[in-house]
C-alpha cells in the first residue's frame, strides 16, 4: 500500500473530518490557531482553552496587543497550559514576527512556504511541528506533519521511517505530493485515527489490521 492509497483508504472509512473547518471552537481567526499550536506543545486541549480564554479577553487575539504585553502579564494568562515561561517567550516572538509583516496575514501566505517555515523555526519555542501546523492552518502552505500519532500509524504498518522529522516527511511528499486541503484532511484523519486507536490490540481490530504501507 502506498501513501496515496492510504490516505484514500482512511477517508473512505472515516470520511471527512471536522478539524478546525469554520465554526471549529478556538478555531475562529488565524491568530487564535497560532496561539493554540505553541500552548498545546506538551500538553492536552483542556488545559489550553482557560489560557486562550484570557489571552482572547486580554488581547481580542490582536497580534499588536500581545505585543503591548510583558512577560510577567503574559505568564499568568497561559499558566493552565504549562511550561508557561518558554510559550510566554515563543508567543512574544511570534507576534514580533507577525509585526515585522504588519500584520499582514494575506501577504505572508503569497511568500515561500520554505522561507516562512525557516523564519518560524528561528523562533524560539517553535520547533518543526508547531511551524508546520501554523504553515498548513493559518498561511495555507500545504505540508506533512510527523507527529506522534504519524509516527506510530507508520510504525504500525511497518514502514521503516528516518528517525528526524525532515528526512520522514520528505520521504513522505517525494512519494505523493499533497494540495492544501488533502494535507489538512491527511493530518486530521491520522491524529482522529490515533486517539482512538492507542494500542497494538486497537491496532489489531481497526480496519488498518493486517496492511502494509511501502514509503
């Protein structure tokens, strides 16, 4: 089975998934999506939403009022999600970043999706899965994720995959290049896939059982 066929195979049995399409919650603007790819490094949703929740009365998500923040305001905001003083640093950064643009969201999307990510990975506490996430839902640059969930579904199906995160996901786009939206859909139906799978037995009754995945 190749990539593209299991991307096919998964849509087909769990059909279209729901992840962060309009009307998602903490899903509303672009900004919003940026602040919940740092604080849930680490961490799970529930203890994000309080932090978003004060970051959304104290800023409107506004990149010009986060930066109107210190750190010693912001820390407290983003408490719940953990790690606070390292994602306090990296939102700072990235709303220093979004302002050396103006603030100009549709104008960074018309840029290099290869120049952007390695500005968003010269901030710090933005490493290549949080960059990757804020390059495929905010700025519309179409790519793979590795994340755990990918790692362990190609584990699972036995392909022998490069331990870094750049080697897998070459691997993976020089084998079957993604639109946008496919890229999105992949990344949704892996990580629905790997919350309800969470085991080798699960793995062993879904319907991925008994599958081979060449890459």
């Amino acid at each position: 089975m190749t990539v593209e066929e299991l991307y096919h195979l998964m849509a087909a049995e769990m059909g279209p998934q729901p992840w962060l399409r309009p009307g998602t919650p903490w899903a509303e603007t672009p900004v919003e999506i940026m602040l919940g790819a740092i604080l849930v490094q680490n961490t799970n949703w529930r203890n994000v939403e309080p932090a978003l929740l004060n970051l959304k009365q104290a800023t409107g998500f506004a990149p010009a009022a986060l930066r109107q923040l210190t750190a010693v305001e912001l820390m407290p905001l983003i408490k719940t999600s953990g790690f606070y003083r390292r994602k306090g640093a990296a939102i700072l950064s990235l709303a220093a970043w979004l302002g050396q643009a103006d603030d100009d969201l549709a104008a960074l999307e018309q840029r290099d999706g290869q120049q952007l990510r390695q500005e968003l990975l010269a901030i710090t506490g933005i490493g290549h899965e949080t960059a990757d996430y804020i390059l495929m839902y905010t700025l519309d640059h179409g790519t793979f994720m590795v994340d755990t969930y990918a790692r362990r579904l190609f584990d699972w199906l036995g392909a022998a995959m490069p331990k870094t995160y750049p080697a897998f996901q070459k691997r993976v786009l020089s084998q079957f290049p993604l639109a946008l939206t496919d890229c999105q859909e992949f990344h949704a139906l892996i990580d629905e896939f790997g919350k309800q799978v969470k085991t080798d037995r699960d793995f062993a009754t879904s319907f991925l059982a008994g599958k081979k995945l060449v890459v």
